[in-house]
C-alpha cells in the first residue's frame, strides 16, 4: 500500500525550531520516542538524547527548551494525528452510530500505519501518551499554556467527536464532556487493564486484548449515555 503524506499541525510556541523541517529535527523526534518509551519520561534528558542519537545537547535545545517542550510536542502531534486518522476512516460514512464506533476503534487501536511517518513509531507514541499525557495538561502553568495553543490539537479532535455526538442526538446536552471522557477512556482503561487492572472490570476469562476489551467497553458506555 502506498504511502500517504500527512501534514500535522503543532502549535509554534511549543518548539524554538520546527523538527518537521530538517533531518536532525525528525531524528530528534524518532530517538526521543524510542528512548522515552524504553527509560520513562522521568529518566529522560536531553542528554541521553543525545547519546542514542549520537549527537549534542546542544543540537537538541536548538529545537526545544526542555523535555517538557519536547513531551507537549510528541502529546500535540499525536493527537493531530488520530483527529487526521478519525477523518480519514470515517470519511464517506454516513451513519452518525457507524461513525461513532469507527472513531472509538481507530483512537484506541491506532490502526492504519501507512501514514505514519517513517521517523514515527506510532505505537511506542501511544504507549508515551498513555502513560504521560496528562502531565501536559496538569500542571499549574495550564492556562497560559492554553492560551498560547498549547492543546488545540486535543481541542480539534473533542470537537469532532462531540459533533459526531450531535449528530446521533441533537439534543444531548454534554457532547464536548463525553468526547473527552471517550478520549480519556480511550488511554487510561488499557493502561489500567494492563498494571492495575483492580481498578477496572477487566474479563479474565475471554481472549480479547486489553485494547478490544477497551473498545468494548466504551462502545457499551456510549449506546447507554448518548
């Protein structure tokens, strides 16, 4: 299958150089993602960055500030990406319920790999944003970050999904408030199936992955609440 070309959308302030435009700026992205999904955000630095790159530090601040700056960019180009995934599998269907289930199914299982960019390994992403989005949005500097478009991304894929939302019910008054609940639910039930799976209704006894059991789950949610 051919490749296609997608173009993501990150808001400038969050990086000091665009990585998108230069080989060392992809080879930044493709060697932070591999690194923080094998050592944890915590354990990473730029230095060890630039170890496994076989570069500088001072390479890798032309680009971005600090690992934060760099955790906000791989967060935002992230969820630019399934908003670009969700339209694409959802394109030409018209059953607003069809819709709504394809969306679930491609935000939790991440599928169609051939637009992903070869600097990208979208599932070691996945496993990043699983563990480590919510410290983009939770911290204490949230609203200036806000206002300077640091979460536009995740704002234009709540958008569509609570539209999507509309669409099987005019008149359900949450949409923005389920999507996000879908989204979140769409990260925390697998990381929670899999490490503290106490904490979920997690079947034992079937053969479904913790992503399908997850799909399942929110699809039930949503057929009940909608």
């Amino acid at each position: 299958m051919p490749q296609i070309h997608v173009t993501i959308d990150v808001c400038t302030s969050i990086y000091l150089r665009n990585p998108l435009d230069t080989t060392l700026g992809k080879n930044i992205l493709k060697h932070a993602i591999i690194l923080m999904d094998q050592i944890g955000f915590d354990e990473f630095n730029f230095k060890k960055l630039a170890s496994e790159m076989g570069s500088t530090e001072a390479s890798v601040y032309r680009y971005f500030e600090n690992k934060y700056k760099l955790l906000t960019y791989l967060v935002a180009w992230y969820w630019d990406y399934m908003h670009f995934l969700i339209l694409l599998d959802i394109r030409n269907i018209e059953d607003p319920k069809r819709k709504m289930n394809i969306a679930i199914e491609t935000l939790v299982l991440v599928r169609d790999n051939t637009a992903t960019p070869e600097y990208i390994n979208i599932s070691k992403l996945h496993t990043i944003v699983v563990e480590n989005a919510s410290k983009v949005y939770h911290n204490k500097l949230v609203d200036t970050l806000k206002k300077e478009g640091y979460y536009i991304n995740l704002q234009k894929l709540v958008n569509t999904i609570s539209a999507n939302i509309l669409e099987i019910n005019s008149e359900f008054k949450y949409p923005k408030a389920i999507a996000t609940n879908i989204i979140e639910l769409s990260l925390n039930n697998e990381y929670y199936i899999e490490h503290l799976p106490g904490l979920t209704d997690q079947d034992t006894t079937t053969h479904l992955s913790p992503r399908k059991q997850t799909i399942e789950m929110i699809k039930y949610y949503v057929d009940r609440i909608i």
